[in-house]
C-alpha cells in the first residue's frame, strides 16, 4: 500500500499538468483542510459510530499539532474504538496531550498509573498526574487527588487534604466529590460529625446524579442520622438509588423484605 501512494501521486500530478496546459486559467486546488476542519470531520465520523476512520482523521489532526485530537486518540486505543486495545499507544498520547496543556489527558494519565495498567501501578505518579490535572481546574483530577488522599494510596491518610480537594471539585460541579463530602462529615474524618451538613451535602450530589448519595440519604432516614427514622423515606431513596443500578441499595432493600 505504501508503494502504490507515491504511483498514484505522480499519476494525479501528471493529471493535473496536462489539465493545465490544455485550460490555463483553471483554479488552483482546494487548500488542505485546516485542524479545526480536521477535528470536526473526526467527531462527526466518531459520533456516527465510523470508528476506524474516526480514528484515522484523529491521527491526522494530531500529528499536525491538535492537543484535543491526540487526547481524543488516547481515549480510542484505551477503550478501545476503531482500533485493538493498546495501553501503551493510548499512554503515549495522552502524554502528547498532557505536555500540550490537556488537563483530562494529565488525569487519565493518572488513571493509568492508578490502575497498573500498561504499567506497573503507581499511587505516588497517580498523584502526580491527578494534581497536575487539579491543579488547572480538572474536576476528576480534583476528586481523584481527595480519593487517594482519603484512601491513603502513595501517601498517608490525610482527611484534611482530602476534604479540601473534594470541597474543591464538588465546586466544580463533580456529583461524587459532593457525596464524599458528605460521608466525612457523616463519619467524622477531618472534621467534627455533622449530620446536617452530611444530609445536605448528599442532596447535593444526590441532585447531581450521585446514586450513592441516593443509597447514603436512605441509610440517613433508616438509622435516624440528622433527622427523625422514617423508614418510608429510607425506602423511597433506596428505589432510586436502585433505579440508577446502586448494589447497595438493592442489598438494603432484599434485607427490608423488598428485594427480588
């Protein structure tokens, strides 16, 4: 396939040349489509579910400098679409990406030193890359530096920490950021036990799509955490929570006598 390009290339020009001299004022050939041409192509193909040439149009955006493109390629081979699954190939462009400013390509650099996957694993890098993310106002990054701070993973447990990045990527709208600051609250990590502002802090996220603030609202109804034991109340979240596919709440609700 390589050799017939070049062939077909001289082919065109030969074309091409002869067009010109039999019609001399024939227009000059479209210019080559610009990043922002190149990119939309590539979403377009991706959303329609053309993988494979998705990924190819990727490629070609990326190598002519478009950070988002080669973001976007690191997510393909690590999913992987359109092309075989390949954790070092998506590793080293999202590196591409993350040395180009992207924050999502820094925290899903982090996710893979988290995860060991294409690598060994590694909190202390995990950190690294998750707060490089924070750092530029990453909201993932923000809750994932809390999570490994909370868990004490590279580092030692450190509550405080924790609850400053998850307050942080909570602001950023991050539905789990807000549950978790709800469960130090609720378990006194950090800070002084504080129902109230547990249960606000899951409606919060509950709002936001959170289903195990859905799950720890019912746990707040059925124990009498904050508020009067209403187990109707403890019923109706741990529906919804089941609903969104929360294990949890479906255990809680066979131990209630109303599980399948």
């Amino acid at each position: 396939m390589q050799r017939l390009c070049p062939a077909r290339l001289v082919l065109l020009l030969f074309v091409s040349v002869a067009s010109a001299q039999q019609q001399p004022n024939q227009s000059a050939p479209p210019p080559a489509p610009t990043q922002k041409e190149l990119l939309g192509r590539a979403y377009q193909l991706y959303e329609a579910g053309n993988f494979s040439t998705a990924l190819t149009v990727f490629r070609e955006a990326a190598n002519s400098g478009n950070v988002e493109a080669m973001m976007h390629l690191g997510v393909m081979y690590g999913t992987p679409l359109g092309t075989e699954l390949n954790y070092t190939e998506a590793m080293a462009w999202f590196v591409k990406a993350a040395n180009g400013g992207d924050a999502q390509a820094m925290t899903n650099i982090g996710l893979f030193y988290y995860r060991g996957l294409g690598q060994p694993q590694n909190y202390r890098q995990a950190l690294s890359w998750f707060h490089k993310a924070a750092v530029l106002g990453n909201g993932e990054g923000m809750f994932n530096t809390g999570v490994l701070y909370r868990d004490g993973l590279g580092m030692p447990v450190d509550y405080s920490e924790a609850m400053n990045w998850f307050r942080k990527a909570a602001e950023a709208g991050n539905g789990d950021a807000m549950n978790d600051v709800g469960v130090l609250y609720q378990q006194g990590h950090g800070v002084p036990v504080d129902y109230n502002e547990a249960m606000k802090w899951y409606r919060l996220a509950a709002s936001a799509g959170s289903d195990s603030a859905m799950y720890n609202i019912g746990v707040m109804f059925e124990s009498g955490l904050g508020v009067s034991k209403q187990r109707d109340q403890a019923l109706e979240w741990y529906r919804v929570a089941a609903k969104f596919g929360n294990e949890e709440a479906k255990r809680s609700l066979k131990n209630l006598g109303f599980g399948e």
